[in-house]
C-alpha cells in the first residue's frame, strides 16, 4: 500500500499509468469492433470446440471470436520482428546498421519491420480466414466475393497497424513491453466469461481435479516467480583510480546473469512460428496436385494443437531454441566486458576484454538452459495434463499463467525503476 501511496503522489508516473491503461483499453475496443457481415455468437461457439482456433484467438486478444478489424492483433508484428531479427543475424549490412550505427540504425530497422507487417498483415489476414473456413466455419463465414475479400482485408490490416502503434507508444512510455502488454490484456479480458463458463458446467464429482489444477496453478506461478527473479551473480572488482585530487573507484560490486534473460518473448516467438505453417498450409489446401493437398492437409493436423505429441515437441524446441536466440539479441558479452573494461573493471582471476567475454558466454550458456527447459515445460503443460489426466485442459492455460506474471513482474520492476529515477531527479 506504501508503493501504491507512493506511486499516486508521483505524478508524472500516475499519468504514464493511466495513459497506458487507456491505450490498452483502446485495444480492448478494437476487438469488439467487426467486419460486416459475420454472425459473432455463432462464431463463438464454434471456437470453443477447437484448441487451434483458440489458441489464434488468445494472442489476438479475444478479437478472432469477434471477427474484428483487430483479429490477429500484435501477430504480423511479432512474425515481422523475428524475421528482421533473423535478418540482422544473416545480412552483414543489416547487422552493421544496428551495431554501427546506434539509436538511429536500431530506428531504421524498426521502420523495415513495420514495412514488413504491412506486407504480412494481408497474408496473414486471408490465411487466418481460410483456416476459420477449413476448420468448419464455412456457415458463419460464407464464400467472400472478391470486393469483401479487398474490404476485410484492408480492415483487418488497417487494425493491426493501429494495434501495432499502440504497443509502441505503450513501449515508450516505460511501463511494461507493448506488445506483451497487449496481450496480456487480451488473456486478463477472457477470465471473466472462463469464470462464468465454469461456474456454469461445474460437477461437484470433478472437485478433486478442480482443486489438483489449482494446486498446479499455485506451483506455477510460484515456479514462474522464482525463475523470472534468479540470477548468477558474477563479480566484479574495480581498480583505484585518481583523478585530480579525488579517488575513484577500489570497489567490489557484481554483475547479475538472469536465469531467463528473454522474458516471455520466447514464448510468444515460438506460438507466432507454430501457427504460421498451418496458415501457409491454407493456400495448399484446394491444390490441383493431390502430393501437395495431402502434405497440406497433413501439416494442419500437425500444427492444429489438438493432438499428437508431434506438437508438444515441437512446441517445446523452439521455446529453447528461441530463448537461446533471444538471449543472444538482448545480451552481449563482448560489449559487456568492454564496458566493464572500459570503466577500470575486472573479473578476479581473468583479464578484461576478450577472457572476460569468453567466461560471460560460457555462464550465460550455462544458465540459460534450465531457464529454457522451464519455459518450453511450462508451454507444453497443457498438453501434458490433457493426456494424463484425459481431460480437456484449460487452452494456454501454462502460457497464459507465465505470459500473465512474467509481464506482471517487469511491469513492477520497470515503475520501481522510474519511482528510483524519480527520487534521483529530486534529491
């Protein structure tokens, strides 16, 4: 209640609060805005029945069930910012402007990913559509003549931009990751009509699963906690150092290693690439080859969620894969260990620079692979206590959990952050 007091007499931060919480209510807007000519209801209850289409529906923030102009949300952009980010890896031109070039290329880079989402958007849009057709919705979404193809498609894209702009600004204003944010808001939103669904269906014969899923529940959100909050500590020690008449420096201090240093991007990085091949897929569907149709086919078995370990597996190594990846693109040791050295500081028992970056690539390698494999764990959960126990599990129900803390804890951490600056500025 002291942070809260605290937070509300810090006007500037109350008002960075409030700004972002209207922004995201914005979103919540968006997703009740639709594209003419759907019957929404009849749209609901067709994506109850398929753990596919709702787990599209998620990451949209509820707007697929809506079939709103919002209806595949930050998507797009999340699929665009791993492309350009694969990109600056492979093309050296690309990787010089981010490196050389500082703030400016990092903003350039930006610009090329929005250009991309406006590419992806459209694509996405009509795959998205295709799948909803394909999984049995044909009746709620009849055949599109060519003029209501061009309208959705503009609508739809349309929407994803504005969503898009949204998270950026929600971005620079310091309080939480935009797009996380955005869906964030999207799983907060769905509780109440899960809450009531249940209430509603509920047996007391099922009451000891109901209390072994809440059990689980309370064990991982105390295991997203830990994990988000564990951290290597490596020392390090800084040599005095006279300038004029004052001496600097002579103290031991360390620089803390995150065990999960990529957050819950991963995750997110891993849903966008898992539901991208049955997207594709969609075009291939109605092939004039039956090779292609079948292949087709198959791939959106596969990918569909519904069933198979196949899924599960591969679900689970592209979490690790992409926490590996990510962690490489928001930690770099040689220019840690320049820094380091660049400030009179040292690793005892090594030397600055390229020994010192050697053993932070070493530590790092080391710890983020328990943060990973608790990650892809905690993503596959679902899918795990369904064929256990044989019980439909809540959809993302580990997802959702580790999405809902993990930007519960940063969104804390960066308020206590500019509470700090604040304080700083006043004294």
């Amino acid at each position: 209640m002291n942070q809260f007091s605290l937070i509300w007499k810090t006007k500037d931060l109350r008002n960075k609060i409030f700004i972002v919480l209207g922004l995201l209510l914005i979103t919540r807007v968006l997703a009740f805005v639709p594209v003419p000519g759907v019957d929404a209801s009849a749209l609901k209850s067709f994506f109850e029945q398929s753990q596919f289409l709702n787990l599209l529906n998620i990451f949209s923030g509820g707007g697929l069930t809506n079939f709103s102009i919002a209806m595949l949300g930050v998507g797009p952009y999340i699929t665009a910012s791993i492309i350009m980010q694969l990109l600056t890896i492979i093309v050296p031109s690309l990787r010089d402007l981010q490196k050389e070039s500082g703030e400016a290329g990092r903003e350039k880079i930006n610009q090329y990913t929005r250009y991309l989402t406006i590419f992806l958007a459209p694509i996405q849009a009509f795959g998205t559509i295709r799948v909803l057709q394909s999984q049995g919705g044909g009746d709620i979404l009849a055949a599109f003549t060519p003029f209501q193809w061009f309208l959705t498609l503009l609508a739809v894209t349309a929407g994803t931009m504005f969503v898009m702009w949204i998270g950026e600004i929600i971005t620079e204003y310091g309080i939480g990751n935009g797009l996380s944010m955005i869906i964030f808001a999207g799983i907060v939103a769905q509780l109440p009509s899960s809450l009531n669904s249940f209430v509603q269906l509920y047996d007391p014969s099922k009451l000891p699963m109901v209390i072994g899923f809440a059990a689980v529940a309370i064990i991982v959100v105390a295991a997203v906690v830990l994990v988000s909050e564990a951290q290597r500590n490596v020392p390090v020690s800084y040599a005095k150092r006279q300038r004029g008449e004052k001496l600097y420096g002579g103290v031991n201090t360390h620089l803390p290693l995150r065990l999960n240093q990529a957050g819950v991007i991963p995750i997110i990085f891993a849903i966008s690439i898992m539901l991208f091949p049955a997207l594709i897929a969609q075009f291939f569907v109605n092939a004039k080859t039956p090779l292609v149709a079948e292949y087709a086919n198959k791939i959106i078995t596969i990918f569909n969620g519904s069933q198979g370990w196949t899924y599960g597996i591969s679900y689970f190594l592209l979490v690790v894969v992409f926490t590996y990846f990510y962690t490489a693109v928001v930690f770099n040791p040689d220019e840690v260990a320049e820094n380091v050295q660049r400030n009179g500081g040292f690793v005892p028992g090594l030397r600055p620079g390229k020994q010192t970056a050697d053993y932070l690539y070493k530590v790092l390698n080391r710890i983020t692979l328990p943060g990973s494999v608790f990650l892809g764990a905690i993503a596959v959960l679902p899918l795990v206590l369904q064929n256990l126990t044989g019980t439909q599990a809540l959809t993302l129900g580990g997802t959702g959990l580790l999405i809902v803390v993990s930007v519960v804890i940063e969104t804390i951490k960066q308020v206590e952050a500019q509470m700090t600056m604040h304080d700083y500025d006043t004294y």
